[in-house]
C-alpha cells in the first residue's frame, strides 16, 4: 500500500491490526504531501491573491484572449477530453527520465474506467481550459470533505508561455471557495510547481503485508526500505537513483514486465 497518509484518524488503528494480523508487514517512509491549507473557504484564495503574476495572466487568458474555463461532474465529452488529456501528458513527458504510461492504450482505457467509477461515486471534478475551440490545460480533482485532491493534470507544452496550468490552479482555488472548501492537497510527490500554492507539508507511509510464505515479495520489501533509507542518507546517490536507476527499472517493467506487483529497482 503506497502513500499511507499518518494523519489520517485510521492510520493508527490499521497499523496495530497489521501488526497483529499474523502475516509479513513493514511499514517504511515514502513520500511526502503538499497541501494548501486555510481557516476558512472564503481565505483560500488570500495567498494566490497576492500573486501579480496569477493575476495577470489569468486576466490575459480569459478576459483578453477569451478562454473558457470549465468544470465538470459527469460525463459530458468524458471521452474527448480524456484523449486531450492523454495526449499532453505524452508529450511533455516524452525524453524524459519518466516517460507517460498512456503511450499504452490499457492505461488510457484504466484512465477513463477510473473516471466513471469516480463519478459513480460522487467525486470527480474535471477542470480545464479550452481556447479557440481546443482543451490546452487539465486538472483530474476528488472530493472528500472540505478537501480537494489534486489528482494529476496535464497541459499542452505549446502554450508554456502562457501558463495555463497556473491560470487553471488559479480559478480551481476560486471555485473551492464557492463550494465551501478550504484544503487543496497536492497528493504525493515533491514536484515544484506543488509549492506555489502549499503551506504545509505531511508525511507518507508506505506498507508491505502479506503471507510469510510469500519470499519473493519480503526480499522486495526488505530490499525496498534498505534502499529508501540508503539513498536519502546520499544526495548523489539520490539524485542517480531518480535521474538514471528508477526511470531505467520502469521503462523495462513496462515494456515487458507490465503486471509485475512491484517496482525492479
């Protein structure tokens, strides 16, 4: 299990039951969570607000350039707007260290699969930006309280310049307030764009339970925790294993290991 939030009210609990269930678990550091947090719906947008830069540029776009920004509950154009979505993240993605796993059509097909069942359950939100007729920027956001989880998104690399991920963060935090919400959450992952708009950090855990017959994955456990421990304790280290290790082990799981239920390094 990846990105165990421990302050969740359940976090506790679960872990003393793991550990008095009789099976194999290790429970280990992972990630980290950014989160925009306020007091009230209505002081969410006060940081975002002093931001000349969101400001203008989401005047530019929308008022001057007339761009639509949209938002959606159910699944109207679902299809179409996940091929533009898919389509972007392949391409700003593409030549990295990390290439988009929708070059795959199983995962495009997974993708949209998801989105139904989130809508079935009363929690997608898609937002995006179309100008001239054409979606340039997305964001896949959840529900869940007062929360909004910033799921993922994608942009289209070709109008950079113009920010339209900044200006599509800029009118979901808007549109937060309207819906009474006061936290954004990031999710996992450190990505710099993420702090822009945080103003706390948290913790995640990661779990590994299973039989104590099942060898194979204990080694990959065990071996997974020695190398998180390893690697953060070494800043070279660290940044080989991102820029050069894992992206090797995931292009090759994907390529032909596609189902395999952990990671090759």
């Amino acid at each position: 299990l990846n990105n165990l939030p421990y302050w969740a009210p359940y976090h506790d609990i679960f872990t003393k039951a793991s550990r008095q269930s009789g099976l194999f678990c290790l429970h280990t550091n992972h990630s980290i969570c950014a989160m925009l947090e306020a007091g009230s719906p209505e002081s969410l947008p006060e940081e975002i607000e002093k931001s000349k830069e969101h400001r203008a540029k989401t005047h530019k776009l929308l008022e001057v350039q007339k761009a639509v920004f949209e938002v959606f509950e159910d699944e109207e154009d679902i299809e179409n707007w996940v091929d533009g979505y898919c389509r972007f993240h392949i391409e700003r993605w593409k030549g990295t260290p990390s290439p988009s796993k929708f070059v795959f059509q199983e995962e495009r097909a997974v993708l949209l699969d998801s989105l139904r069942a989130w809508i079935g359950d009363k929690i997608l939100v898609r937002f995006s930006i179309k100008k001239d007729g054409q979606r340039i920027a997305f964001v896949i956001g959840l529900r869940e309280g007062d929360a909004l989880i910033h799921h993922s998104t994608s942009y289209d690399p070709e109008y950079f310049k113009i920010s339209p991920g900044k200006v599509l963060t800029y009118k979901i935090i808007h549109w937060m307030k309207g819906q009474g919400m006061s936290r954004l959450d990031f999710g996992e992952g450190a990505e710099e764009y993420k702090f822009t708009y945080a103003n706390k950090v948290y913790p995640l855990g990661k779990s590994f339970i299973s039989a104590r017959t099942n060898v194979p994955f204990i080694l990959n456990a065990k071996i997974s925790k020695f190398k998180r421990e390893q690697v953060k304790r070494n800043p070279a280290l660290r940044q080989f294993y991102r820029l050069k290790i894992w992206p090797a082990g995931q292009r090759v799981k994907a390529l032909f290991f596609t189902f395999m239920p952990f990671d090759l390094f």
